[in-house]
C-alpha cells in the first residue's frame, strides 16, 4: 500500500513532463497508476471477503510512536476501489476533455494525480495521525484542483472557500484525534477503537471530530462550498466531489461507526444534520437551470442521505450505506462526465437552452438514463438496491426510527424530481427552445461513462455477490439477529411499497413542476450567507486592528516587541524566579577581555552615524563571541561563528552600497533617552533569562551522553558534527529547509520587483542573467573601476579555498568542521570572486542555477534518510563502513557523510543565491542608472 501512495507520488512529478512531450494523450498512462491501485485491491478482494485485513507497518518517528500504519479492511477495500477505478476513467476522460494546448494541463495532471495518492493514503491509514495527514493533503489538492484556472475570479473564490472551512473542520477534528489518543494511550484506531473513554469526553471528542466529517461532506451548516466549487473543471467535479473528497467524511463515518455509532451525540449530529442537508439539497437541485449546479445540489442531497444511513449504528444501516456510497460513486461521477460531454457537444449547460439532444445522442442519453435510474431508485440498478436496504433498515425501529424513514420517503421523491428535472433538461425536446445541434460525439470521450453506468447496473443485478463482499463490515456492528442482505428482489415488501412511493411521489412532483412552472422560492436560512458575513467582518476587524497599529514605522513595531519582552518574561523574573546563589564570573581574564570588548564595540555601534563603521562595529561583536567560544573550548562553534560573522559582513556590505552612507537624522533626545532605557531594560532582562536559566537546570543534560553515542552510534570523533548529521538529524533536516525555502523566497520577492522596475522603465531582456563569458583577464562590466591584481590574486586561491572546504567537509566526522562550515568557507570564496569581478566573475566561476544547487542539496539530504529506510533501518539512521583500499589502506566511512553533503551544497546554493539576488542584481541596477544618466555620446563610444 505505501509503494502504491509513493507511485501516485513519483507520477505527480513526473506528470508535467509527459504532459510537455505527449500532450493530452500523457493522461493515458498516468491514468494506469489510479487503476494499478485499483487492480490491486481487487486481487486482495478473498482475503478482504474472509474478514481479514491487510496489515503494513513502517517504521516512521519512533520517539513519537507514529508509524506508517496502514490497514486494508472491507470498508478501506471498497473505497480504495472506487478511488482507484473512477480515477482512473476519470483521467481518461480527461484526456479528451481537455486540449493538448491547454496551459494548465500539466498542473492539473500532476495535483490530480497527487489527490488520487493522498486519498489512496487517507481510506487506507490506520493511523488517525497520518489518517489527518493525509486528510489535509486531500484539502490542499483540492484547492489547487478547484481554483485550477486562476484567472477566473469565481474559481480563486470557490478554491479559498472550500479550503477555509474544509481546513478550520480539519483542525477540530485533530484535537478530537488527539483526545481519544492520548486517552487510549495509542492512535491505531485498529487498537483505539477497543479502549475508548465514556461520558462527556468521548462526547466533546466526537463533537470536535464531526465538525471536520461535516465541513469536508458538505453537511449543514457547511452545505454551501460544494455548489461553488462547481467552478472547477468538470472532471474534477466527477472525482472529488463525487467519489473522492466529499466521501471522505463519509468513510470516517462508516470507519468510527462500530465503535462509536451507539453514541447520543454521534446519532443526533449525523442524523439530524443528514436530514436537513437531504431536503435542503433536494429542493436548491429543484430550483436550478446550470446541469452541473443540478447535480452539485444532488451531491449535497445525496451526502445527506448517507450521513442518516451510515449515522444510524446499526448492522443494516452500515450494509445499506456502505451499498450507498458504491453506488452513488458509480451514477454521480456518471452524470457530471455526462454534462461535460453535454457542455462540449453543445456548448451549453443550461437546460432552458438545450431541446433534442437525446434524439440526436441516443448513445450519450441512453448512458445518462441509466446513471439517472441509479439515482431515483429504480431496479435493477445499485441506487434501487441500496435504498431499499436503507428503508427496510429504519422500519423495525421505534418512533424515531419512523420519523427517519419518513424523511428518507419524503427525500427519495425529491431525488426523483430533480433526477427527472436533469434528464428533461438536458435529452428531452422543448416546443418553443430550437434543437440543438450538437458538434461530433467521440466515442471515447463517452467511453469512461459508459463504463460507470454499466458498472452500476452489474452491481444492482450482483447484489448477492456484492453483500458478500460487504457483509464483514456491516457484522462489526452489533446485531441479534442475521440482519439483512442485499439482493435485487425480496418479493412485494413494505420497503419495496415505500421505495414505489417514493417514486410515484417524485414524479408527480416533476411534473407539477414541469407543468406550471413556478418560480421556488430560495430557502431563508444558507449557509454561504452566513459565511459570506463572517469573511466580511473579519476582514473588515483586520482592517480596523491594522489601521491601528501598523503605522508604518519599523521603530515603533520594534519598541513595542522589545517592551512586551521587558514585561512579561521581566516581571517573571522579578515575581517568582529562584536565582542562582552561584557566581561565577569568568574562568579566565581573557574572558573578561572578550566581553568588555563586545560591551564596547555594541555601544560604539549603537552610537555610530556611518552605516559602515555600524557593520563593522557589529561584525566585532560578532567575532567576540567567537573567540569566547575559542576561551570555551568550542573550536566547532567558534569557526561556524567566524564564518557565518565573515558571510554576514559581506551581505551587509551588498546592501549597504545601495544605502546612504550616513543613518537618518537621530531623534528628539526625549525619543532618544526613551530608546537607550528600553535598549538597556532588554539587555538586563534577557541576561537575567540566561542566568536564571543556566543556574535552574535541575534535570540531567540530554547531550551528557553524546560524547559516547557519537562514537558508538555515530561513529565520529566530533560530538558537534554528529549531533547535527546523526543524533538529531531531524532538526538539522527541518533547518536546511527552512535555508532553501527563505532563499528561495527572498530571491524571487527581489527579482520578480526587479523584472516589474524594468517593465516600467522600458528596459529589455531585463532580469536575465549575462550570457558573456569574459577572458582571463578582461573584467566585466562592473569591473572598470577594480583592481586586475586583485582578480588575478583571486583566481589563485580560489580553487584553494574550494579544496579547503571539501577538506572541512570530510574532515568535520572527527575534526572541527563539517558540511555548514565547509559551505560557508565555499561560499566565502564566490563572494570574493564576486567582490573581486563583479557578478561576470561569479557567473564564471559559478556557472550554474543557485536554485538547482538548494534542489540537490535538499535531494541529496532527503535521499539519504529514505535510503536508510528502504534499507530496514530508520529514517536518516546512518551506518558504518570499514573498507581496506589499496594505497590509501583502513578507511572508516559513515554514511551519515552524504546528508553531511546535502548541507554543504545547500549553503553553498544558499550564498550564490545571495550574491545574485542582493548583488549582482544590484549591481545590474546600477549600471542601468549610470546608462540613464550617462551623456548619449559617451553611451555610443562604449558601444563601440
């Protein structure tokens, strides 16, 4: 199961690529990984059919006791099917859907592709942790998929909607997840659901977790965001909101059902709400003209319908709705490819504008009618035998049970009459609307409906075989008696009489309707209006609060951060804090000498009016502390301090040449005496944190015992560099991200109002990197003014330095060093270049994309914790190697070098990125000012 998740993963990717080669027709292959996934659950159907799942474990955050847990049961099994197969036709579809020019194809098959993935992640983990991973991934790709054409203002505001409620339910449901969790003492529901709490725990627990069940399947009050997301392309309406997302409230549902469906609050929430939402989205498909919005209000009925069934907790409601969601699966996903092939045809949706079609699609109406049946509950489709499942289920219960099956009567003739409304709307010929004439009708453009609906009428003529199948999940409830089972004729039954009912009244309904015409009026109480409201006053409270405080002055945001940590953390120290009775103030009088000297070069920095002699100034301070950490016996801390105080001078000294030489006129001296006080009042509190902190320790130093475990576990020498490759790799994992996502932020906030300067000022070509490769000698053109010795000098120790880093780099496991310090000395040497040539010299010393070196040092790092895991071990676990070569004789390798390698790259992509964006950028500017000011003879005689 994780090998299939991480295909749908690979296929992603490579997803724009086959777009770029093959154009629509890539969707066929990609559409093969959907299915894969499918035809593996059906060579599992035996073992699913004997009641026993199929178990995967992996070994993921063990500290945390998260593992990759996936669990493939009955109800997994179904959903797996239905998520795999509708992909894949859907993708199919697709491919004659959209054009092979369609800008948007390559991301639309690669987010679609990865949905399929993260749904296939969701309906199999086990995990309720990894299960809300997966759950926000489905939201995240759904909002891609929706606002998949972001120059349609309808389809950003469908996107943000969707994503906004869908994520806000997401987080009440992981503080529900994590109630019963930690009370359980495990996150395996397998485990879970047999230890859960009682009483107003559980209650306020599944509370929390309905709200992200009702928000993602659109039930009341959230109704509203899957109407709008109608926005989006057909083919994504027919998977996510048909087989897909929406049904994923649905499984968790049916998944927490057995254990939990016994519960007041879980039956009232389901039950109640599924009823409203069953009539609200029965009577707005009524009033609707668009076809797809008539199926969207469907959709919203349906959901409904299976929130009152699966809610219900008994034996029969499970059987009847897990037969529910296989079927409407099969005839929704069914109707919307029908529309967009509608919508193609006849470049319409609307029903007032469409008359004839049927006679002159007879193959595309007989497909439709089909999937329609299915819909309205007539045999011997799988609609027909799933609702009456559902009503011979609520008709042995007592009074509340009645008054359910009541409503269910009542909202199965609503499904009739707008699935009367849909087929009418869209086949049938209109006396005063003329035919339409429908463009030419490709047949494998109709090919992956046609497969659903004929699948949907085998279901209904199988449905012995299909009970077989589903009747181990539906025996997990308690039952006393052998409960029902699906078949297409139980003979002249009360259930078969109200489903008769149900129909007779529907029609009459439609044609009532039909007949007068009367405009229905919209119901008083939606939801979107409420939502609409609440965006509106929060925005306008946003509004508001910023007006207020964002004044647009950086020493007034700064002063107000520095006095609420003077305050608070001030006045806890002031309060309550036991302080230190020892005092110690130096080991040596050099550290005395170190200090005083930060302490002077701080205060000559505050008071300094040059913007250089501040930097430099600072820099002291900076090398100060170094050399303190020298007195400590810190070499590993002192060199990354020297080199990373080296790299910050010369990214000030890039900036600072485009600022003027002297600070801003200084402030009143009543502002002035109020800046040094509050300068001072943090420099005592957050010396007093320090000191209460290092003297507080009360427990034993978790790195006591590094020293031996870098050693022993990680088999180096410098217990600094181990740490950071090895004992807590992970933190050094998440720190190299966050390096390539800040560069590569800053570079494109810099270039891209680079590139907008340019477009303002006329200026061609602009933003592009100089193509001209310069001779030895020859300066570019920001070296006219720079020394030639200085370049020469240069190029000597360039390689060098280069070779001196690779040195720090595999040196670092025993000596001082490692992959941040040997980046930082690499990305010493291309800042010289640069300052040396100009941003000619570094494009030829560095003749590659800063963004590839981050990707591959991000690659690399990555690479080497999967590989482990592959390998058996533990994600990022390293290993030793002794070897015995020839010439070089005993050679001590650790694998953990590699994400040591990963580092290095990463910085080093990380100062190139710098050195282009913050300097040769400005550097680029500059010139360009100095071409504008320039006399235009001289511009010409340097032309020539």
């Amino acid at each position: 199961m994780l090998v299939l998740v991480a295909v749908h993963a690979l296929a992603a990717v490579a997803a724009p690529a086959l777009v770029r080669i093959w154009g629509r027709h890539a969707l066929y292959p990609l559409a093969a990984v959907p299915a894969a996934a499918g035809i593996w659950a059906l060579t599992r159907t035996g073992q699913v059919r004997s009641g026993t799942p199929v178990v995967e474990t992996v070994t993921w955050v063990p500290q945390l006791g998260l593992d990759l847990a996936l669990r493939m049961g009955t109800l997994s099994w179904l959903m797996v099917l239905l998520v795999g197969g509708v992909g894949a036709l859907v993708l199919a579809y697709s491919a004659r859907y959209f054009s092979s020019d369609d800008p948007g194809l390559g991301r639309f098959a690669a987010v679609f592709v990865a949905f399929a993935g993260a749904m296939l992640g969701l309906v199999v983990a086990d995990d309720l942790l990894l299960l809300y991973v997966f759950w926000e991934l489905t939201t995240v790709f759904s909002y891609l998929l929706i606002g998949s054409d972001p120059a349609k203002r309808a389809s950003r505001h469908a996107a943000m909607q969707a994503l906004l409620v869908t994520t806000l339910g997401g987080l009440a449901m992981l503080a529900g997840f994590v109630m019963l969790g930690q009370h359980a003492g495990s996150y395996r529901w397998s485990e879970m659901s047999q230890n859960l709490p009682d009483g107003g725990y559980l209650t306020v627990a599944l509370v929390l977790i309905l709200l992200g069940v009702t928000s993602k399947s659109a039930i009341f009050p959230f109704s509203f965001w899957l109407p709008r997301a109608m926005a989006a392309p057909t083919p994504v309406s027919a998977y996510l909101h048909a087989a897909a997302m929406v049904k994923a409230g649905v499984f968790l549902v049916a998944l927490m059902g057995p254990a939990v469906g016994q519960a007041t609050a879980w039956r009232v929430v389901l039950v109640a709400g599924g009823l409203v939402t069953l009539f609200l989205g029965g009577w707005s498909a009524l009033r609707q003209t668009d076809l797809k919005l008539l199926l969207a209000y469907g959709t919203v009925s349906q959901l409904g319908l299976l929130m009152v069934v699966l809610g219900a907790g008994t034996r029969d409601t499970a059987l009847a709705g897990a037969a529910m969601v296989l079927a409407h699966a099969l005839f929704k996903a069914t109707l919307f490819l029908v529309v967009g092939v509608v919508d193609h045809v006849a470049g319409t949706r609307d029903l007032r504008e469409l008359s004839g079609l049927g006679r002159r699609a007879p193959a595309l109406a007989v497909v439709a009618g089909l999937a329609a049946a299915s819909m309205a509950g007539l045999p011997p489709l799988a609609g027909f035998v799933a609702k009456e499942a559902a009503l011979e289920a609520f008709r042995h219960g007592g009074a509340v049970d009645l008054v359910v099956l009541a409503g269910l009567v009542a909202g199965s003739a609503l499904t009739v009459a707008y699935t009367g409304r849909f087929l009418w709307g869209a086949f049938a010929g209109k006396p005063d609307v003329p035919d339409t004439r429908p463009g030419p009708l490709d047949r494998a453009f109709v090919a992956p409906a046609a497969v659903l609906a004929v699948a949907g009428l085998a279901v209904g003529v199988l449905a012995p075989a299909v009970d077989r199948v589903l009747a181990p999940y539906a025996d997990q409830y308690p039952s006393t008696d052998p409960g029902y089972h699906l078949a297409l004729w139980h003979g002249l039954t009360p259930a078969l009489g109200l489903s008769a009912l149900a129909v007779a009244a529907g029609v009459a309904l439609f044609l009532l309707l039909h007949r007068r015409r009367p405009r229905l009026p919209r119901l008083p109480f939606d939801g979107a209006t409420g939502y609409d409201r609440m965006v509106a006053a929060v925005d306008r409270a946003a509004v508001e609060l910023t007006g207020a405080t964002q004044r647009g002055s950086l020493p007034f945001y700064l002063g107000v951060i520095l006095l609420v940590l003077v305050v608070l953390p001030g006045g806890a120290l002031l309060v309550g804090v036991p302080w230190s009775q020892r005092h110690q103030l130096w080991d040596t009088p050099l550290q005395a000498a170190a200090g005083a000297a930060i302490v002077v070069a701080a205060v000559a920095a505050a008071r300094a009016r040059r913007r250089l002699t501040a930097m430099i100034l600072v820099g002291v301070t900076g090398y100060g502390t170094a050399l303190m950490f020298v007195l400590h016996g810190a070499p590993d801390l002192a060199l990354t301090q020297f080199l990373v105080e080296t790299v910050t001078i010369v990214m000030f000294v890039l900036v600072l040449r485009r600022l003027p030489r002297k600070f801003s006129a200084r402030p009143m001296r009543s502002s002035r005496r109020v800046r040094v006080a509050l300068g001072v009042a943090v420099g005592v509190v957050t010396a007093g944190m320090a000191y209460v902190s290092a003297g507080a320790r009360v427990a034993t130093p978790i790195s006591v015992g590094f020293p031996e475990e870098a050693v022993s576990y990680g088999g180096g020498k410098n217990v600094v560099n181990v740490t950071l490759v090895d004992i807590r790799a992970w933190d050094t994992m998440g720190e190299i991200a966050v390096l390539v996502v800040a560069a590569t932020g800053v570079a494109s906030l810099i270039f891209r109002r680079s590139r907008a300067l340019d477009m303002r000022s006329g200026i061609p070509g602009a933003g592009r990197q100089s193509s001209v490769r310069p001779r030895w000698l020859t300066g570019g053109a920001t070296t006219r003014a720079q020394s030639v010795i200085l370049q020469v000098v240069t190029r000597l120790l360039f390689h060098a330095i280069l070779l001196f880093s690779i040195y720090l780099l595999f040196s670092g496991h025993n000596q001082p060093g490692g992959g941040f310090a040997a980046g930082l000395v690499a990305g010493l040497a291309l800042a010289v270049r640069y300052l040396a040539g100009g941003r000619t010299e570094l494009n030829g010393a560095a003749p590659v994309d800063a963004g590839r070196v981050l990707g591959a040092g991000l690659f690399v790092a990555v690479g080497t914790g999967v590989t482990a895991m592959l390998l058996g071990g533990e994600f990022l676990q390293s290993a030793m190697l002794d070897l015995h070569l020839p010439v070089l004789g005993d050679v001590h390798f650790v694998t953990s070098v590699f994400f040591d390698v990963g580092v290095y790259l990463i910085v080093v992509g990380l100062v190139l990125d710098i050195l282009r964006s913050l300097g040769a950028e400005m550097d680029r500017q500059q010139e360009v000012d100095q071409d504008e000011s320039a006399p235009s003879d001289v511009r010409e005689e340097e032309l020539v």
